[in-house]
C-alpha cells in the first residue's frame, strides 16, 4: 500500500511540473488524438484545453507541419526507427490568431501497456530571435562606429579646409561664375559635414544621462521651438493630454533632439496648411507620447525602409535622422518608437517609456 502511494505521489509532482513548465508539452496516441496539453502549450498556440484535447494534432498545427508529422509517425510506427527522437528541430508555428513564430520541437516516444505515445516539447523561440536580432545589430553597429570613427578621421580636416578656404574665395572673389561655383562648393562641404556629424550619431551613440523629468513641460518647449514656422506655413497646434503631469526618466536633450526631428517632419510633411497635434498620456503603466500631422503620409511600399539608413523621401536630406530617433529611443531601456500612416492622410509617431515617478524627480 505504501509502494502505491508513493507512486501516486510520484506521479502528482511529475504532473505538476510538466503542466507548471515554461515548455509547452503535447501528447498524442498513435492515431494523433490529442491526450495531454499543458498550461504553457494553452499560451503559446492559444488554444484552451478544451478545443485540443480529443481531437486530431491537425488542429493546432499548419498544413506543412502536419503533413510532415503525420509521415514521421507513420514511418516510426512502421520501422520502429527514429529520425527525430531526442533531436532538437527548428520550424515555424502557427498561433490560433493565426500568427506564425519561431520554435524549438523535440520529441519523445514512451510506450505503456503496449501502446505508442508521443510527446512534443515546444519552446517559443520569439523572443530569443528578437534578443539575436538585438545583439547582431549592436555588433554591426560596433563594427560600422568603428569604420565611421576612422573615416571620419581622416575625412573630418580636408573637409573643414576645403570649406573654409571655398568661404574665404567667396568673399574676396567679384566674378559671377566663380561666386556661383564657389557657393556650390561651400554648400556641398557643409552638407557633407553634417553628413559626417549625423553619420557619428548614429553609429558612435553618446551614453544617455538619464533622469526623471516632465513630459509635458518638454513638448509644450518643442511645440514653441516650432511656432514660427508653423505660422508661415497656416498650420495649427494642437497639444492633448489626460494629466497634468507625466514624468518619464530618461536623456531630456536627446529626447528633445527626437521630438524636434519628428516635428520638424511632420511640418515638411504639411504642404498645404493642416494641424501638428501633441499628445501625452498613460496606457498601461507606459507613457505615450505622441506627434500627429494631416499631411502626406508614408506610402505602405515606403513604410517598411523609413528606419533604415540612408533612406529618405526628401529632395534634400541624409535619410539618418528617423535611424538615430529610433537608436536615442531604443537606447532607453524599455522604450520603443513607433508609427501609423496613410496616405494623403498623415501620420502619427508614438514613442512609449516607462513611467518614472514624481517623487523620485523631486529628489534629484
């Protein structure tokens, strides 16, 4: 009776922590009827229990899979031969939403009163491949500050000559072709200058000082930054938000620089009048901040390359400074930008950061 016990209590904590693991753990018969789903496989292909158990693996799985897993365990029941038992295999899975997302699958076999039970053990590998994709791209950003740093070196003194002896022909020189020449080489120099300075912004980012401040405080500096030209150009100003108060933590200056660059597009955007509207709130314990314009908008072929380097819709332009409002932002631990769009109908730019509080400012 003890021996019993035990081997109930046994089967309990093995129960417990296969149902209470971070892996999603799927058992089927050998006719693929679903025996066993865990609270872990619940999370990860978003199906309840009750939609799965009973029922053929086809339901929680993509025609591809499927195909492939009714071969292998049709081809293990007939040779007795494992292929990729206690083997790692990588794929993509589908979600019930009826999202696709990386995982890692192994399988075992276990065989009770003569009867075959196999088991898949899944990890989510989303958030593993989004922290790859983080660590590769600080290595080739490393690798390019270096290459920038040493070309900028080099580059940085003929540059500075060339322009400041171009200035100086230009006010010594009364001939009106060589004026005009003169001035194209000064203009050039300049923008390959700035193209220089955004080009170590980028890739040779400053370590952010960061500090609790008021958000609010902060747009309504940016918004007066912008006034002016605002005027000239018959746009309106909008300022919204749900409190008095929102303090973030973070660069202020780099974050200005962010929302002046985002401003200053949403006004390039606007050729003919409309309304740049600044937004602050609170959803979900992050802070939202956010510029809306009513003009162009992004085409959906140009959405996707907006943040890549180099990529500009101006006629005049570098096409780094959206790169190096995403790389200031995603800086901050726990912050994202992000956009909208349509086009002919303008487009909103949202920047989320965790919220810092008040009283943790007023210590400073």
């Amino acid at each position: 009776m003890e021996d019993r016990d035990d081997d109930i209590n046994e089967l309990a904590v093995l129960k417990g922590a296969v149902e209470n693991t971070n892996e999603a753990f799927v058992t089927i018969d050998r006719k693929q009827k679903v025996l066993f789903f865990n609270k872990a496989a619940e999370k990860i292909f978003g199906y309840s229990r009750e939609e799965v158990l009973g029922r053929d693996l086809d339901v929680i799985m993509s025609p591809d899979c499927s195909r492939d897993h009714h071969r292998a365990v049709a081809r293990y029941i007939e040779t007795g031969v494992p292929r990729r038992i206690g083997h790692h295999t990588e794929i993509m899975a589908i979600r019930k939403s009826g999202e696709t997302f990386p995982a890692d699958i192994s399988f075992s076999i276990s065989r009770v009163d003569g009867m075959l039970y196999f088991t898949a053990i899944v990890r989510d590998l989303t958030e593993t491949k989004a922290l790859q994709e983080r660590i590769n791209r600080s290595e080739r950003l490393a690798a390019l500050g270096q290459v920038v740093a040493e070309i900028s070196h080099e580059i940085k003194n003929p540059l500075m000559m060339i322009g400041g002896f171009a200035r100086q022909l230009v006010k010594e020189n009364r001939d009106d072709k060589s004026l005009a020449k003169l001035n194209i080489i000064a203009k050039e120099v300049q923008r390959l200058e700035s193209l220089l300075k955004e080009m170590r912004e980028l890739y040779l980012p400053r370590a952010l000082e960061r500090k609790p401040f008021e958000i609010n405080i902060l747009l309504k500096q940016v918004q007066d930054f912008i006034q002016e030209d605002c005027k000239k150009r018959s746009i309106g100003l909008e300022f919204k938000t749900d409190r008095e108060e929102l303090f973030v933590e973070g660069d202020r200056a780099r974050l200005e620089q962010v929302l002046l660059n985002l401003a200053k597009n949403a006004l390039e955007a606007m050729e003919e009048g409309g309304k740049i509207s600044f937004a602050s709130g609170l959803k979900q314990g992050v802070a939202e901040i956010s510029i809306i314009d009513e003009g162009i908008g992004i085409s959906e072929e140009d959405q996707g390359k907006i943040f890549s380097p180099f990529f500009t819709t101006k006629k005049q332009g570098t096409g780094l400074g959206l790169s190096i409002c995403k790389r200031i932002i995603e800086d901050h631990p726990g912050s994202s930008l992000s956009f909208t769009s349509e086009k002919g109908k303008g487009t909103t730019f949202v920047i989320a950061m965790p919220v810092s509080r008040p009283e943790k400012a007023h210590d400073d």
